[in-house]
C-alpha cells in the first residue's frame, strides 16, 4: 500500500463537506474540478453552479499566472486566480488551511510566488547502471519512470505530480545528468515515453524537461563531432528539438552536465561553456523553451600533493568571466556551495557574483552526504540560510529529488518533509522552516494530538545540526567512505584526485583558503563575505576548517579549542540519537503501525552510524594531535 504522503483524504475534509465553484476551463480547471469532486464525493459536499449559494468559489481572473488572491467575501471562500496555474495553486492553499480557511477571520491575502522556476531534478537512469544503480544517489528503492529499461505505469507518476504541485513544484527534469547511451535516445527513439511522462506531470501544471547529452549528435551516430560552432551541429540540435516539440509542445528545456566528472562537453572542441549552453538556447528559443547549464565544473584527476589548486575555486574560476554572455533563456544551476551538497559549507561565490546573467540555485533533497535517508535530517533550515543569502541573485530553485518507488516514497517516512519543504521553500524564500515543518505535520497526520506534535518537533526540529554534530567538524566535510559515500572514512579521500581535503596532520586541520596565505578562494567572495571570511577574527565557527588551517589548540569563538569542540560534539551527536530514539516510541498507537514501524528500524541504524562516526572521528584526532578529552570519557 502506498502511503499518501501530505495529501491523505482527510486533507479534503474542509473543502468537500462544502457547496463549491469552479470557473475556468482548459485542463488544469478540470483538474480542478476533478479533485472537489472526489473530495465532495467522499465528505458529502456539493459542486454547484451558483455563486450565491457557494461557500467555496475559485475562479480564473486573468489571462495567465501562477498568482492567486485569497479572501472572503460574504459568506464564501474566493479564490480569483491569475491564470489555469493559479487556479490550482489556490485550490492546494485552501487544503493546506482546512477550517482555517472558511473562517471570518480570514484577510484578504496576495499569493505569488517568488521564484519563477521551481524544479526537482531526478537522477533516474532508464538502463539499471552498474555502479549507481536504476537511481543515482537514490535511496528510496527503484525509479518512479523507469524499471529495468522500461517505462513504468504512469498511475503512480501522476500521483507523484499531485503530491508536487500541493508543494508549489512546477518543473521536473526526469533523467540522470549523467546521461548514458540508453537515455541519450530519450531525444530520438525513445521519445514517446518522454510523452508519456509529460502527460502525467501536465494536469498538474508541471514542465518536463529532459537531461540531454552534450555529445548526443556523435553519440547516436549521426556527426562526427559536437562542436558547438560547427553549423551541422547546431543544425543537428535545432531539427531535433523540432522533434522533440512536436511529442511533448511544452516541453521545458534541457538541463545539462557538460566537462563534469567526465561528461562531455564543449572543452573538447575548444570552446566555452557559453558557447555551448548558447546553441542549446537557440535550438529552444523558438518554443519558449529554456537551459539549465550546470556549474558543478572542477578537475576530478587533481594531484593530492598540490595545494595550491583549489577545487572550491573551480566553479567562480570557470563562469565568472562569463557573465553576460549568456543567452536570456540560458539558467546557470549552481550548486548551493562551492563543493558537493555537504552538511555545511559557504554560499558559492558563482550566485554572489554573475549579475548579468540568470541563475537558479542547485539543492539536493536526496541525502546523499546528509543520512542518505537513514538519519532524520530535516534540512529546510539550512535551505532557508542559502535562500535568505542569495535572495534577489537567482530566479530560480532546481532540488535533486529524494523521492523513488519506496511505499512511503522517500525511505524514511519523515524525510517526506524535506520534499514538501523545498517546494514550500521555492515559493516563499523567506518562510520559517519550523511553521512548513508545522503545515506538513497537519497534512500528513490529520488531526494530530498535541503529544505526536511534540514528538515530531523533537526529533526533526534541529536534526540537521545533530547531524553536523557527529559528523565532519566545523565546516570541513566529506570524511565520508569514497564511492557510495555512507558512513565515516576520515582519510577515505585525503589521497585521492577528487579535491575533498582535510589536511590534518599532528599539529592542526582545515584548509586554507585565504589570500594571504592560502588558495586565494576567498577573494570570489564580494569585500564584506571576502573579509569575514579570510580573518580568523571573524570566520564563523561553523566554517572554520573550509576556510583556515589551524592548530587543535585554537580557541573558538564559543571558548573551547577545536579539539575540545570535535570531542564534544560528537559526543554530544550520538546521544542525542539516544534521546530521539526513546522519545519515538513515545509515538507508538499515534501513527500507523508500519509507519512506526520504518521510522523506528531508520533511527536504530541512525543510532548505530552515530556511535560509529563518534568513534572513528574522536579516536582520529586523538591518535592525530595526541590530546586528551579534557572529561576523560572513552576514544578508543
């Protein structure tokens, strides 16, 4: 049985115990009206066709947007929608509020979202690869689209789309960035099931777009070369994306992953990635279609000897001298920061520094260095740090789905949340992570009693930071098993080409990135991050080791030496697993017993990595620098 995620039925109860109106027509105003129906059907309400008599009126009041207007007047509920897209974003508010949406309390309120783009990127493969599986970085259980080579039924699909326009999503792109051979044919022969695909995703107001492989025309056989300047070549694209928007007419783009990791691109032929991401906007130009170029741009085969190449720089390094010549329908997607969805880094420079150019920030919802969706680990309050900092700098948001074939979707039950919020996120940068923290607990546990809230709220409000406890200290990240990338390996990349260094040695730890002394990463950074940053005086604690190599004896802002604080807090992160897992069986007969049930075998491997982590963290510094836990508890 698969569980309902935040749109159980009960989430209907409000609206349709009640007398509603639907007016507007075109797909989305049935899709509309398909969801009062089955919602009147099961309540007892009624669609009716008189306003006077209507206690839920939603209409179409303009030619086209996403915005709506909330209000009341009289003695009816009204929802005057800007477009189709703001019809159904409307109806999804009122189910968020339930009663508290037909009150006379109710003001009137203005709905608008503000960013335009808002995209969840799966990493599905259609062929199961032999390393990463049917899902990159997936983990919770098989593709949603695809099974073994073949396209899945697309009932669950459609589900999958509703669940993401109640959150406020409006754009997926449905493929691995790291396109193999089999999903370089999505653009061709396999087009009918991006068609098929696109269909469930369209009644509820969400763009498909396709990850497409830069080296497509030499790939499938039809040139010789990709060269972006090469007419036969931009030709090629241009007829082929003719093609693909005579299957799926609203199409939504192309995202790419170009001289990444091993992805082709257009280096090879001596070109930029402008040059590149430009052709593919002329080719989509004419359908209102749009590239997302990926910035995740760095050398993967670096010399570990060398210090002075930086791969945090990589990404500033490589597009910065491009602003402003980029195409108007080209969205550069950079990584939130400088490195790989770690538990704690900086802002990346990129979306602080190319104002000429439109840029959509890259999350990752899919834990893929945060528990893997075997810890709680709820991250809206790290994503709302990055969208408070980069607010007015990017009109769009593009998250790496954690969601998959799984009976609760996501794995563990409770990372549901982090879908919902990033979403939620997307259209209200500015919104308290706790208060959609909150709106997804009314949805998901209709009804919930005070205790259950309680419960929630203590295991997930701050798990993030309990995470970052047990794990990589102050900002240094990784120290993660190489490949798969679960559970501590201190040095498990210290020596290998991939630029994710720690640099500790008997003395100190952390990586210098100052101008002074260091990289010179700091410098990407406008004069007064630069400044906090590059000074020891006033580089946050949490961030200490990205940006400074230091002695275990320095003293932290909070007082304590960094050596003290690794202690400490890991420590202090493994028994607090301790805690959240006795306070969930608090839980027990106030949620679904299989639901229980997985969060319950989730917390005890939580509990078991913890004290893992712990361990091997406290005893490598230990044996490192030799200093003793100044409380004398155990380090092996």
């Amino acid at each position: 049985m698969i569980h309902p995620a935040w749109l159980p039925s009960e989430a209907f109860r409000a609206i349709g115990s009640r007398r509603v109106l639907v007016q507007g027509t075109g797909p989305l105003a049935d899709t509309v009206r398909h969801e009062i129906a089955e919602a009147c059907a099961r309540f007892g309400g009624t669609v009716v066709q008189d306003r006077k008599t209507a206690e839920l009126i939603l209409s179409i009041a303009g030619p086209g947007g996403e915005g709506f207007r909330l209000g009341r007047r009289g003695d009816a509920t009204v929802i005057s929608a800007d477009g189709p897209s703001g019809l159904l974003n409307g109806l999804f508010e009122v189910v968020r509020r339930g009663e508290r949406a037909f009150g006379p309390a109710l003001t009137d309120e203005r709905h608008v979202p503000a960013l335009a783009r808002r995209m969840l990127d799966h990493w599905d493969n259609v062929d199961v690869h032999p390393v990463m599986g049917q899902v990159e970085r997936g983990y919770s259980g098989g593709s949603l689209f695809w099974h073994d080579g073949r396209p899945r039924d697309l009932g669950r699909v459609r589900d999958y789309a509703r669940l993401l326009a109640a959150s406020g999503v409006n754009a997926v792109a449905i493929n691995n960035v790291n396109v193999h051979t089999t999903e370089t044919r999505l653009l061709t022969d396999r087009l009918t099931e991006v068609a098929g695909l696109a269909s469930a995703f369209r009644v509820y107001g969400i763009r498909v777009h396709l990850s497409v492989n830069f080296a497509a025309p030499v790939i499938l056989g039809d040139l010789p070369t990709a060269d972006p300047a090469d007419e036969a070549v931009r030709a090629w694209w241009k007829s082929t994306t003719a093609r693909v928007h005579e299957a799926v007419p609203d199409l939504g783009g192309y995202l790419v992953k170009a001289d990444s990791e091993g992805q082709p691109g257009p280096f090879t032929y001596g070109r930029s990635h402008a040059d590149g991401a430009n052709m593919l906007a002329e080719a989509l130009e004419p359908y209102g279609g749009v590239v997302h170029w990926r910035a995740f741009v760095y050398n993967h085969r670096q010399d570990w000897r060398d210090r002075s190449t930086d791969r945090a720089r990589a990404a500033h390094d490589h597009f910065a001298p491009l602003d402003g010549t980029f195409r108007d329908n080209v969205i550069l997607q950079v990584k939130h920061g400088p490195m790989d969805f770690q538990t704690r880094e900086p802002i990346s420079p990129v979306l602080l520094g190319m104002p000429s150019t439109r840029l959509a920030v890259e999350l990752q919802v899919t834990g893929e260095y945060t528990g893997q969706q075997r810890h709680v680990c709820y991250l809206p309050p790290m994503w709302s740090e990055v969208l408070r900092a980069v607010a007015g700098n990017v009109s769009g948001l593009a998250a790496v789905s954690n969601a998959g074939d799984d009976p609760f979707w996501t794995g563990h039950p409770l990372a549901q949340a982090n879908l919902y919020a990033v979403g939620r996120l997307a259209w209200n940068p500015t919104r308290d992570p706790i208060a959609i923290l909150d709106e997804w607990i009314d949805l998901t546990f209709p009804g919930a009693s005070a205790e259950l809230r309680d419960v929630l709220h203590d295991l997930m409000d701050e798990s993030w930071q309990t995470y970052e406890q047990y794990t990589a200290p102050l900002g240094a990240g990784f120290m993660v098993r190489p490949g798969h990338h679960y559970g501590p390996d201190v040095d498990g990349y210290e020596y290998t080409p991939w630029g994710t260094y720690h640099f500790a040695d008997r003395d100190g730890v952390g990586v210098d990135r100052t101008v002074a002394t260091g990289t010179g990463f700091t410098a990407q950074y406008p004069p007064l991050w630069a400044d906090r940053y590059e000074s020891l005086a006033t580089c946050p604690d949490e961030l200490l080791l990205f940006f400074h190599h230091v002695p275990y004896g320095h003293v932290l802002h909070s007082g304590v030496t960094v050596i003290q604080h690794i202690y400490d807090t890991h420590f202090a992160g493994a028994h607090r697993v301790t805690a959240m897992r006795e306070r969930w069986q608090e839980a027990a007969g106030l949620v679904d017993p299989a639901l229980h049930a997985r969060v319950t075998e989730r917390l005890d491997e939580q509990q078991r990595s913890a004290d893992e982590w712990r361990d091997q963290i406290n005893t490598y510094f230990y044996r490192k620098s030799g200093v003793p836990d100044a409380h004398g508890r155990p380090i092996h």
